[in-house]
C-alpha cells in the first residue's frame, strides 16, 4: 500500500489551521464538518487527492448520472467551497429529476440498483443540508424517507437495511440506527463464510463487493468505519472475503472463475478508460496487504491497466482519506500488484502457479459448509480451472433468474444450470443429483512444495462419501505443469456406478483414445458466440482418464456466460464400484504453443490405476487405489490411496503418498514406512538439506529411509529418535501439518530444480 509523505507534518498543519481558522456551521450527523480541512489539505499535499478534487470539479460541471451528479457535486462542494452555490443547485436540480421521480419496487432492478442512487443522494444532502431553506430541507428528507423505507429487505441484501441505517443516522434517531445496524451487520455476513469464501458464487459476490451500481451492498461499511465504527476492516472474515475476492476467487489474469451464479466473464471493477469508478478496489488496502497487493494484480490483469485515477466522488474520498481524527489515508498503486499464491481455506483451495504471471496454471475446489443461499448451485466438490491466459474447465455459471439460455438449437434449462450437479466438475453417484449445496469442506492439504495438496471431502449431499484429492505438479525448468484428481468414492448402494463430470470451456472435445483420453482447443466455433476469451493464446487440455471407465458419453448443454452463450460438449464418465468403492484417477494438463504436454500412458498394477507421464528424461507415475495391500510396480513398493513419484534420467526426485508406505530401489531404499496413513511429500535433496518437504499425520511412529539420514525435524525442530540404524531412523510424528526434514551426515543434490 503506498502512504502518502509527511503524514506527521500534514497532523501539525491541519491543527494549525484549526487554530487560525476555527471551522464554522455544523457537524452533519454522517459527514463531520471538522473533516474538511483535512480533505482540503490532503487534496493539496496529494496527487491522487488532487487528482480526486479535479475530477470531481469537471464531473460536477457536466451533466450525468444521479451517482456522478451527487456524488461529485457533494465532494467538489467540500474541496472547491468558494463555488457551493453551483454545487447546491446541482444537487438540488439531481433532486428534483430523478430522486423524487424514481419509483421503487420489488424487482432487483427497481430496489437493488436504485439504492447506490439514494446512497449517493443521502450523504450529498447531509453534506448540503445547512444551506438548504428548513421547508425544501423538509420536502427532501421526506423523499428520501419515503424511497429509502420502500427498498425491499429479505433480497439483494444488504441493500435496504444499509440505506435505512443511513437513513436512522442522517436523522439523528440513535435506537433505530442501533437496530437496523443489527440487521445490516446480519445481512453484510450471509456473503461470506468465516474463511472469507461466498457461497453465492466468487464472481456474484465479486460483483456485489465491487460493482459502482452497488454502493449501498459495497460501500456503506466504509462509511461506518468513518463514523467511529471501527468493527469491519478488522473482521476476520472480511478481511479472508477482500484476499479470497481478489486472489483466488479470480483467475492470474483477473477474470472469475464459475461457481455459483457467476456471470462469468465480467470485470467486476468499474473501470471507465483509466479511471476507476468504484473505490471497492483499491480500498482493500483497508482490510490487508495481501488483500490490496491482491487486488492491484487483478485490477492490472484485468483491464490492462499500469496506472490509473480515481473518480471524485464524496464516498470515494471518505474511503481513501478517512477521518481526520484517525488521520490515516490510503493511496494506491497498481505497480504494487502481487499474484496470489496457492492457499487452502476451509470451503475452497487454489493451488496456483509458483512463478507470477497472468499465464500461471490455476486449478480450484469449492466445497461448501454451513451456509447456502439462493445463488449457491449445486457445486460441492466441484472444480474451476484456467491456464496460460484463459478459462479451461468451468461450471455452469448464469444469466439471471429463472433463465433458461439457448444457442444453435439447444436449450438448457435453469433449473438443471442451478439446481444439477451435472452442470458442475464434480462427482454424482448412479447418476443422481445431489441432494443439496453442501459439503464437510477442504479437510487437509499443504503448499509451497513442488507439488502441492488438498482434500476435499463430501459426505453431505450424496449417498455415499466423496473424497477429492488433487495434486498439482508445479512447473520446472524442464518439465510443465499438471493437476491430477484422484476421487474416492464410497457408496450406500450395491453396484452404484460413480460418474465423473468434466465440462471444458470450449464447444468441442476431440476423443484422442475412446475411454481414456480427450482433447479440447480453448477457442470459439465459427459462428458461436463464446467462449468468452482474454488472448490470442488457444491453449488446450488433455484429459487422461488413468482408471478404466465403463463408459465415457459426450453430452451437450448450453454454456452461459451473459451475452456469449454457446453449445458445448462435456465428458460424462460412468466407473463401477467393488465393495461399494470406486477409486479414480484423472489428469488434467493443460498446454500451449510453448507449453508441451507429457506423454501419458495408462499404467495398472494389482489394484493400482493411473498413468505415466513423459516429459523428456522427466518421468512422472502417478497412480491411486482403495487397497491396503502391498503393491509393486518396477523398483517401487508402495501400500497407498494416492502415490505421485518423479524421476529424472532413472533416479528418484520426488515423491508424494497418502497411505502408509513408499519405497524406491533396492539397494540404497529410499521412502518411509508408518504405522497409521499420512500425506507425505520429499523432495529427495531439497536445497542442499538432505530430503525436505510437507507431512500431514494424525499421530503415527514412522521409519524414514534415506542415504545417510541421521534425525528428522519438523518445522524446524530436531525430534528424538525412538530408533536409528545405518541410513533409517524411526520418529513419533504428532498430529498435525508440518515441514520436515531428512538430516543426513552427507548432503547436497544437483536435483533441486526438480
């Protein structure tokens, strides 16, 4: 976040002018009128608060919309007072022709959509309220009573409790503001979920925290931060919603990803050219560094933009100076804009590319707990992916209430887009849709490694169990990246099949192998109106099926995405059950014109599925199974649910195993052995240290082994030995997620790059 110089001096010379001279008139009952010689002084010692007084003077000068007419007017009435009068008639006139002939109703765009208007209209009269004759002063607050109480409450919330608690403080009338802020606080957190995930869908709370049309949803807590309640840029979960918005529920190049009723290739933050309208963007500073650092790299990525204004209206500066007697402003730039890395919330995960760039590979997992509303679709533990500039799998996505959409003689209906999981990147069992929204959310995973980890989990709304996990197999300097999805179903009935949806962001998908492996170009069909795309690129995604299906249909539905619908083709994979379980293994690598992707070839072994990948002399088996038998495949032993292991030229790199044994060679073995299962990634010499990676246990004695290894740490920390022999040790792993690392007497690997 970049503070605007000599805040101390700016303290002393605003208190100077206090004392030369006293501030006259009254204190509004939102604006403060003691306020003004600090956003005087601010606009004189600031470029941007300059540049926030000139826009707003030219904005005031010409004829708009009721949010430019009032909320530049009001804001150029405070920074230019010399010429009031004209700023008053302004108001007045924006009054008289819109504010008292607006009509109010029940439908989002007669309630939601007006209420930024009364928003911006509310604080301008409460700025202009003591120039006003008592008469019109009483003809317009009985206006803006009467609109404001007509707003519907139980929809679009928080809209009409916002504007009635402004409306409670405008009139000075302190028990009904009390308890209408009681509702609004209600209302402000259904969007969101204490780790900051919305259940409505990442791009429709995007738009709801973002949009200028919604200043009422989006800017009222900021007003009551500059009132004196000092309870939202601290609250946990709005802090996690502004990170989650800007740096995960977007893509690396600033566009959504689809979940929930998400429009999709919307951009969120009002831009006009260079000129950003809504200050919802660069006020995240107010809720964390990440968050701000976050929401420059979409603003950037998104629009394009390496520098850019901020439109002068009254709430804006309210947002960005504050008040004096906190005297703490905030400025932005967009230079400032940091990529997001990989993170695990408890309802969603992100595992993201480790180098910054809007190309960087992006793969998600919703699975949603304790909260639903409207907008949720039927999404649980379904996955969003994007890669090399563009969208690659996407859910279904909307195009407003009960919209059915239709392309090329196609329709889809909205209740199957809304309301089917089929619509969505997950798993059903025996064909049947979920039996609601939720799930037992993200259950463990850890990143920062070079291959990163979660599991997501769904007991909730299917007749079974779903357990999801997926590994992201992070770029190298000689292999590319890929995410493999590794599903472990249990079933309540006898010879339930389990199907597998993946709906690719194009019309078409090529079979490349029938059962196993397909082929989808991310580009528009002549004559279609989507996919919605964001670059020249054309990157494409195989989709290896490395368990045998029993069947693979290529069904077709109608993609939404507002204004560029199109039909699609998605994969529907049908896998039976033994034992009432079914464990799958798909690998999802996306490619480009620079990016090739690896070779792949099914591989099985006893009960063992999945596939080989080839890049070069980079050789990567990834394979999963239910058993808890003891398998062999060429020099490796393994007793698992999920195993990745690489090799380069023929020797071990790295290896990842969620179970409880691995190991590589046979006469220096390198793996562990553990008395209860664990997640475990090693990176066999990781920076010179000897073998280092991520542990998740529940509590188990493991037996390490490993050239030379003498003791284990974790997080940093040397544990006891229970037992030690020439190269293995034995250690009591507690229950937790740790680092850990392999000690040995003899270090050091050219392998690190790997």
């Amino acid at each position: 976040m970049k503070i605007t110089s000599s805040y101390l001096k700016l303290v002393l010379v605003v208190f100077i002018c206090f004392a030369i001279n006293p501030i006259q008139g009254f204190s509004g009952n939102i604006i403060d009128t003691t306020d003004y010689a600090y956003w005087r002084q601010l606009a004189c010692t600031s470029e941007m608060f300059g540049a926030m007084k000139s826009s707003a003077i030219e904005t005031a000068r010409a004829e708009g919309t009721p949010r430019d007419v009032l909320g530049a007017n009001a804001l150029a009435y405070i920074l230019d007072p010399d010429n009031k009068t004209t700023y008053i008639a302004n108001i007045q006139n924006k009054f008289e022709t819109r504010i008292k002939t607006m009509k109010i109703g029940t439908g989002a765009a007669s309630s939601s959509v007006p209420s930024h208007e009364l928003f911006h209209g509310l604080l301008a009269l409460d700025v202009i309220r003591y120039d006003l004759e008592p008469e019109v002063l009483v003809g317009y607050e009985k206006i803006f009573e009467k609109k404001i109480f007509k707003l519907v409450l139980k929809q679009w919330r928080p809209h009409g409790w916002a504007m009635r608690m402004l409306w409670y403080k405008y009139a000075g009338d302190e028990a009904n503001f009390l308890e209408a802020k009681k509702q609004y606080d209600i209302d402000l957190r259904i969007h969101f979920l204490p780790d900051g995930i919305s259940p409505s869908g990442g791009g429709y709370n995007m738009e709801r925290f973002n949009v200028k049309e919604r200043a009422a949803k989006n800017t009222t807590f900021d007003i009551m931060e500059y009132m004196g309640y000092h309870e939202y840029y601290t609250d946990s979960g709005m802090i996690n919603m502004h990170e989650a918005i800007y740096g995960y529920e977007n893509s690396p190049f600033g566009r959504c990803v689809f979940y929930g009723d998400s429009r999709g290739s919307q951009v969120a933050w009002s831009v006009e050219d260079d000129v950003i309208v809504s200050p919802t963007t660069v006020r995240a500073a107010r809720f964390s560094d990440k968050a701000y650092k976050y929401a420059m790299w979409t603003l950037r990525e998104g629009t394009g933009l390496n520098d850019a204004t901020l439109k002068g209206y009254l709430a804006s500066y309210i947002v960005m100076a504050g008040s004096a007697a906190q005297n703490n402003p905030i400025e932005f730039n967009i230079a400032d804009a940091e990529m997001a890395p990989s993170r695990i919330f408890d309802n969603y995960a992100a595992l993201i590319g480790n180098k910054p760039s809007r190309d960087a590979l992006y793969l998600s997992v919703q699975t949603l707990t304790g909260k639903e509303e409207y907008h949720t679709h039927y999404e649980a533990n379904a996955i969003g992916m994007a890669g090399y500039g563009e969208i690659l799998l996407r859910n279904a996505g909307y195009d407003g209430p009960n919209a059915d959409v239709s392309a090329k003689g196609l329709t889809t209906p909205f209740e199957f887009i809304h309301a089917h999981a089929e619509s969505a990147n997950t798993v059903l069992i025996a064909g049947e849709n979920h039996s609601g929204k939720l799930a037992d959310g993200i259950v463990e995973g850890f990143t920062g490694e070079n291959v990163e980890y979660f599991r997501a989990s769904n007991s909730t709304s299917i007749k079974g169990e779903h357990l999801r996990d997926v590994l992201f197999v992070q770029p190298t300097i000689n292999a590319n990246g890929y995410y493999v999805v590794m599903d472990h179903v249990s079933t309540e009935n006898r010879g339930d099949s389990v199907n597998v949806v993946w709906h690719p962001n194009t019309a078409k998908t090529q079979i490349i192998q029938d059962k196993t492996a397909y082929f989808s170009k991310i580009k528009r069909e002549d004559g279609d109106a989507g996919p919605v795309l964001f670059g020249e690129n054309t990157p494409v995604l195989k989709t290896f099926l490395g368990t045998p299906s029993h069947s693979v249909q290529k069904k077709e539905m109608v993609n939404q995405s507002r204004g560029n619908h199109y039909r699609a083709e998605y994969l529907y994979a049908t896998y039976p059950t033994h034992d009432n379980k079914a464990n799958i293994l798909t690998v999802l690598f996306p490619g480009d014109k620079t990016h090739i992707i690896g070779d792949m070839t099914r591989i099985a072994t006893g009960s063992y599925s999945g596939c080989q990948i080839r890049q070069g002399e980079v050789v990567d088996l990834v394979l999963n199974s239910g058993s808890t038998e003891l398998e062999k495949y060429e020099k490796e032993t393994f007793n698992a649910e999920d195993i990745f292991y690489r090799k380069l030229a023929g020797k071990l790199v790295s290896y990842f195993v969620k179970g409880t044994s691995f190991k590589s060679g046979e006469d220096m073995e390198n793996g562990f052995k553990s008395d209860a299962p664990l997640a475990l990634y090693m990176n066999t010499a990781k920076n010179g240290k000897g073998s280092s990676g991520k542990i998740i246990s529940s509590g188990a004695s493991v037996t390490f082994y490993n050239s030379d290894v003498s003791s284990v740490k974790l997080n940093g920390n040397k544990l006891s030995n229970v037992a030690s022999g020439e190269n293995w040790v034995r250690v009591r792993i507690p229950q937790g997620t740790y680092t850990i690392e392999l000690v040995a007497n003899n270090v050091g690997n050219a392998l690190d790059k790997f």
